[in-house]
C-alpha cells in the first residue's frame, strides 16, 4: 500500500533515478540500441554514449577517462578490485602468505570476498575501528608486513555514516608501495573525492546510490596497475569486464556522476542543514538516545541513532505504519536480524545493536518531513517502550 504522504529516508540502500538520469537513458533502450562493440553506425553511436560517459564518471573523481571500467555494481566493482589483484599477486609471493589488510566494518561486498580468498591461502587481517567508527591507523601500519599488496579500506560506511581518513591511509599505502582500494559508495556526491589527492589505486562506484539506476557501476583502476578478469569473454572494458556493455544503465550512471559534480555544493547545503535538525529533534526529544558513529566526521545525509529498550524492527514496522522508510543497520544485514557487525565493531552489545535506527536524507527530502519525523519518531519509541519490559523509567 502507497501512503501519499510516504518519506524516504533509507538513501544508503537505495536512491531514486533521478529524472534528468531517466530521460538521459530513455533513447538508449529503443533507438540507440546498437552494440558498442559493433562496427556499423548504430554500435557507433553506443560506443560514443559509452565513450561520453565514462568521460563524466572520470571527471567526479578527477581521475582519466581510461581508468573507469563499468562493471554492474559497488559489489562487482569491489570484488574485480579485491579478487583481481590478489589473484594477480598469488604467484609473486607465492608460499608466504600473501596479506590483504582491511577494516571489520566493511560493506558484506568486501568482507566476504576477503573471507573467500581466506579460503584460498590468503591472509587477511581485520582492521578494528574506535567508539566512532574510525580505523585505527596505528594498528594498520603495524600491521602491514612484507607480504601485504592490498590495503581495502571504505571512504566512508554505508551503516554509521563515519567517513575514513583516506588521505591518510593513501599515503601509508604509499610509503610502503602497497595497492590502495577503497569503496566510495556512499561517498560520491557527499563530499569531494579525488583519486589524485586520496593516493588511491581503486575506487568503487555504484549507481543506484546516486541516483541512477540498480545494476551498474564503475571501478576506478589507476594507469599501471594491473588486474586478472574475474569475468572472462568478448574482452570488453580493456579486457577488464567482459560481457555487453549495459549502455542504457552507463549513460544513467554517467549523468549521475555529472549531476552529482554539478549540485555537490548545494545537495551538501540542504542536505546536512536537514541531517542536523533531525539528529538535534531527536536527541532532544527522546530520553537514552544516542547517536552512533563519529559526530562530525560523518557523511552528510547519515543519522544513525541508538534507543535503550527498543527493538529495531518492531521501529521500523511502526515507522513503515506512520509513512516513513527508514532502516535497522544496513539493508543487506536487516533482513537476517542478526546484529549488525559494524555496530559490535564499534563496541555496541547485541542488545544495544538492536535498539538502533538508520535514518538516510536525500535531495528530495524537504524540511516538512523532518519535522513529521521528530515529531513522530518520539511518539512511536514511547509506545513501545510503554510495552516494553526492557523499560524502566
Ligand atoms: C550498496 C553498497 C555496495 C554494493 O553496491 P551494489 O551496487 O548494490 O552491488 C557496496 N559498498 C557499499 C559501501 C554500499 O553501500
């Protein structure tokens, strides 16, 4: 059942294709429908659109348009980067170990890709994160030994919003000539990102986190470093990703990108403006809550809140009631009801990790809904706490 009245705040999960994306695409499904990798005009007219595009997603992160290789998605795009220089370093370190280091918070599409190659003989070690969120980077230079070729660590998680010092890890990464990969999902868009300046080797894009459509994506892979194909074929994306490029979806992802450099400023005004009165209507009109992740150092859109004596879920079913999307911990974890590991990363109890609300803003958020939230959302955790036996007032 639609409500009129719904408000979407679960913008970490999922984004709307925006219309100007839409309209970019449209052509591309029933006229422009050629094959890029034909010779005739029609799979010309595909190869410029993909050509353009990737010109665009190129330009967001300041990198050159030959180091963008589309592939379907945040989680293709992390696995090509992970499996593919691991399987492209297996041999020169063979015997020893080759390591892989990494943070424990994050997205599922890095942490079980590293538990998969864990499987084949690599070691992996797991990074732990203080109160808020943040990678320790002591822990992450002593941890580094002369068979380490990959450090995978995210711009900024997908959960608690808590925004990680790339620049920082970059220049670790550096000193000890070790590849760089980081996943900026949740970070293109948000705040400015520059492959230049962040020292990284790869970055992950996905589009349906920025308002394109599901189902496409981009990795970043800087001129002279070298991958295996996880996917094998036709050669496609300079023998990175094979398969038939998804056109349509490239040319969204493409427009996204180039919406996203254009309004960055103005979505980072109205956006955190936003964010900020409802983490402060919140915290101020719900006794023991508590916000999750780093108070500042925290992607714009991303309030994530902490309640004693709550069930998420049941939260979420009542929030769902009242017309407002919002989201446990992460939307790949929520469903399974298991707490959430970056919440226990950050020290939380289970119990604590389960009294726990993502509440994700974006552009078409408007300054009314925030105010039905803070004055709905206090209402809702007084009625379960009214049933709750874990309250005591
Ligand atoms: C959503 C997300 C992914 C996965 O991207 P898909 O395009 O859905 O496969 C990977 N990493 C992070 C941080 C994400 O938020």
């Amino acid at each position: 059942m639609i409500d009129l009245r719904r408000i979407y705040l679960d913008h970490a999960a999922t984004t709307p294709v925006d219309r100007e994306v839409l309209l970019e695409m449209l052509p591309y499904f029933t006229r422009f429908y050629g094959n890029a990798s034909s010779l005739h005009s029609d799979g010309g007219v595909a190869h410029e659109a993909l050509e353009k595009a990737r010109e665009k997603v190129a330009e967001v992160i300041n990198a050159e348009p030959d180091e963008i290789i589309f592939t379907s998605g945040g989680t293709e795009s992390d696995n090509l980067a992970i499996k593919g220089i691991a399987y492209k370093n297996k041999d020169k370190i063979k015997g020893k170990g080759p390591h892989i280091i990494t943070s424990s918070i994050e997205h599922p599409a890095v942490l079980e890709t590293c538990k998969f190659l864990e499987k084949e003989g690599f070691k992996v070690k797991y990074l732990p994160v203080d109160r808020d969120g943040i990678v320790k980077l002591d822990i992450l230079e002593k941890s580094i030994t002369k068979n380490t070729f990959l450090i995978s660590i995210m711009a900024a998680n997908n959960e608690i919003g808590t925004i990680q010092p790339v620049e920082e890890i970059g220049k670790i990464a550096k000193d000890y000539d070790i590849i760089f990969h980081t996943d900026a999902v949740q970070t293109i868009g948000k705040m400015p990102m520059d492959v230049k300046k962040i020292n990284v080797d790869m970055l992950s894009i996905s589009g349906h986190k920025i308002y394109a459509p599901k189902g496409v994506g981009a990795l970043y892979v800087k001129r002279g470093v070298t991958l295996q194909p996880i996917l094998n074929g036709g050669g496609h994306e300079r023998k990175l990703r094979s398969g038939t490029e998804n056109i349509p979806g490239i040319v969204g992802l493409g427009k996204a990108c180039e919406l996203a450099k254009k309004r960055m400023s103005k979505d980072i005004q109205h956006i955190k403006n936003l964010r900020d009165k409802l983490i402060k209507g919140i915290l101020e009109n719900i006794e023991k809550s508590y916000l999750n992740g780093h108070p500042e150092k925290r992607l714009i859109n991303n309030a994530h809140f902490r309640f004693t004596a709550i069930e998420g879920e049941s939260l979420i079913m009542d929030l769902d009631e009242k017309g407002i999307a919002a989201s446990t911990g992460s939307a790949c974890s929520s469903k399974k009801l298991q707490p959430s590991h970056v919440l226990l990363a950050i020290g939380l109890t289970p119990v604590e990790a389960h009294g726990s609300l993502r509440l994700t803003l974006g552009r078409k958020n408007t300054k009314n809904e925030i105010d039905y939230v803070i004055e709905t959302l206090p209402k809702v955790v007084n009625r379960l706490r009214e049933i709750s036996p874990l309250w005591k007032k």
